[in-house]
C-alpha cells in the first residue's frame, strides 16, 4: 500500500467519505468540508500509522500536500 493509499484510508474513515472524493488535488476544506478538528484527528491517525510528528497542519491544503510532507518525513 502506498503513503497516498493509506492516508487516502485514513480520510475515508475519520470524514465518511467515498474513496473515489479524496484524491490527491483534495482540498481539506473546501472539499471535504474537513474543521480543524477533523483535521487534528487525522493528522493524529497518520502520525500513529506512520510513527511520525507533524508538527503544524499549516501549509497542508491538500491531501497531496500531506503525502509529501509524510513521505518527506519518513524518508529523514
């Protein structure tokens, strides 16, 4: 499973969305109609799953940016 698959996953299952609405141009906010606690619940699942800290959810508009910012992360 790839880091876009899993965190794909995560947000199906906190924001009880269809796979097929969150893909990698996704905005949280605009899309998802995510709050910033919808947000905080998801980043705490990702940094579970990956055993990783995302310090501040600030640049993350879109579920891309997230990908890269995690895979930036493990890869350090």
């Amino acid at each position: 499973m790839t880091t876009f698959e899993k965190i794909q996953e995560i947000i199906v299952d906190q924001l009880d969305k269809e796979e097929s609405e969150v893909q990698r141009s996704t905005n949280f906010r605009e899309e998802l109609e995510a709050d910033s606690l919808d947000l905080f619940q998801i980043i705490n699942d990702i940094e579970d799953e990956f055993d990783i800290k995302i310090e501040s959810e600030e640049g993350l508009t879109t579920v891309e940016d997230l990908v890269k910012y995690v895979e930036g992360q493990i890869e350090s």
